[in-house]
C-alpha cells in the first residue's frame, strides 16, 4: 500500500451521518488503524426504503448509529456488502436481525478467487492484512451486472475482484461506491490468496472504460477525480513492477528482501503489508512468464528473472 497524503483533512466523527450526494449519507465506524485509515465508511442511500453498503466491523455503537440515522417513517430494505473482510461485512448479520433487511454479495469469504489463488490457498499460504470474515454469509448473491432496486434507487452490481476474489462496486449512475478497490488516501492493500494482483489491474481497467463523476470508498474522502485516481493506481503499479524486475535482474530475491528495498518510505507497522504486495506483484510476473520461483512457489520462495 502506499500512503497518500490527500485525505489527511478527511476526518468526520465517527457515527454521525453527513450527507456526501443528493440521497447518499455516509457513516464512519470508529475503528481507525493503519489498514483502514480514519474507519470503515457505512453508506445509507435513498429516501424512504434505504439501502444500507458495507454495515462495517463488528461494533454494536455503529449499529447503533446507523439505526438512529434513520429519520421518521425512513427503514433499510437492502443491505448491500462491497465484501468480506472483517472491516466491512461482520455486522451484516446484526444489521439484517435489527432491520428484517436481506443481506447480498457476491458470496461467502472465498468466493472469486481465481485458480492460481485456489490453489496457493490449498498449498497452506494464508492471507495477511485485513483478515477474512469466514462467517459471512449473504441471502442473495449478486452476480456482475445485476440490479438491485429500491425505494427512488437502483445500483448495478460490478465485480471487480483483486483486492479480495468477492469484491464488488456498485454504481448509482454515474457515482461509484468503490469499496476498497480504489480509495484516495492509500492505494489498495493486494494480499493472495485473497487478493490477485492480474485481477486487480483488469478490474481498474475495466472501470476505466466508463464515465465516472465521483467515487465513495470504503475509506477516506470521496474521490473527485475518479479518471485520473484509477490511471494512477495502474501507473504506480507498473512502477512497482518495474522496481522488481530491475532488482531480479541483478540476483534472485524473495518477497521480503524486494519488499525492504523497495519500500524505503513505508513505515514499519505497513512492511508487512507491503510484503504481501511484492508477493502479489510476482505472482502476477510469474504468470505473465517473467519470473520463475525456485523451487515451489510460497510466499517465502526466491524467484528468478526468465530469459
């Protein structure tokens, strides 16, 4: 991940609701860390039957303040989960029991997932960062391009795996809920198995190919300029592609030694993080048939430039 500074003045109280566009109030949960920045953002949209994106981690007080959001005659008939890490998708569960509302995503915590990801899954390599929500379950799965109508709202459901194999976005017109796909204050956190660097990179460029006003992720402020945050998140990739590549050219390396010679800025508490990203970035290089693991491929495996 790569830290930026452009959302350093985003810092709402947590629990109260701010209207971020016409018909759209956002929530922040108070669960602030190096991973998720001020919080986890909760959207409310619509004007009487909501529909309620990402309910958040497993806080009571953040159900508490989502519920007392609602004004008198207001109710959430749709609880919509961008995914299924423990920042966004555990008080799901809760928010249905509370609400009578059904739950819909893309599907349970593996879901997505691509074959190479499967079977490095099945070959013991766990995920890092955020962490699964292994008990997430939804009422009705929504497929890419499905629409979820409500009360004066319709969002279109986008799958755009890569950070996680079950992510979604989901677009009301032309603005964007873009969960942790693309966020202005950090660029997205890529940790396989759950994360897939190759997907990553298609998801954005498939984002690219429409006409977007605003994002609203799932952390930090919304993004303004949506066309020029997603070709710099294509760019700062191929930057780090490039980095690795010009360090395997001298001598074979693993995911952690390119991770502490690339990363020269990144705090300590993110290294971690930043390791699973060089993982993710080989992975994808090994696919594309630019490197080769010596021996089996692991997170801890050396890997050498190909001819």
């Amino acid at each position: 991940m790569k830290r930026s500074h452009a959302g350093d003045a985003f810092n709402p109280k947590p629990g109260v609701a701010e209207e971020v566009a016409p018909g759209v109030r956002r929530i922040l949960a108070p669960n602030p860390s190096p991973m998720t920045f001020r919080g986890t953002n909760s959207y409310l949209i619509g004007t009487t039957g909501l529909a309620l994106i990402d309910p958040g981690p497993e806080i009571l007080p953040h159900l508490d303040a989502l519920l007392s959001a609602l004004t008198p005659g207001q109710f959430i008939s749709h609880i919509l989960v961008t995914h299924s890490h423990l920042d966004h998708s555990p008080l799901a569960r809760r928010a249905a029991a509370a609400t009578g509302a059904p739950v819909l995503a893309f599907g349970p915590a593996t879901a997505g997932r691509s074959p190479i990801m499967q079977d490095l899954a099945q070959g013991g390599l766990i995920g890092g960062g955020e962490g699964l929500d292994h008990d997430f379950s939804c009422d009705q799965i929504l497929a890419d391009g499905d629409i979820v109508t409500g009360d004066s709202w319709e969002l279109e459901a986008i799958h755009t795996p890569g950070h996680i194999g079950n992510h979604l976005c989901f677009a009301l017109g032309d603005l964007l809920f873009s969960g942790d796909h693309v966020m202005g204050w950090s660029s997205s956190l890529v940790s396989p198995p759950d994360g897939d660097l190759t997907d990553f990179m298609a998801s954005c460029r498939r984002l690219q190919t429409r006409s977007w006003s605003c994002f609203l992720p799932g952390h930090g402020p919304e993004i303004h300029t949506p066309k020029e945050r997603l070709a710099w998140l294509l760019a700062h990739r191929q930057q780090r592609e490039a980095a690795i590549l010009a360090h395997l050219a001298a001598t074979p390396a693993t995911a952690a030694a390119l991770a502490a010679a690339i990363y020269t800025e990144t705090p300590a508490a993110l290294l971690g993080a930043a390791e699973r990203n060089v993982f993710a970035h080989l992975v994808d290089l090994y696919q594309q048939k630019r490197i080769a693991p010596i021996g089996a491929m692991t997170a801890t495996t050396s890997f050498r430039l190909l001819d």
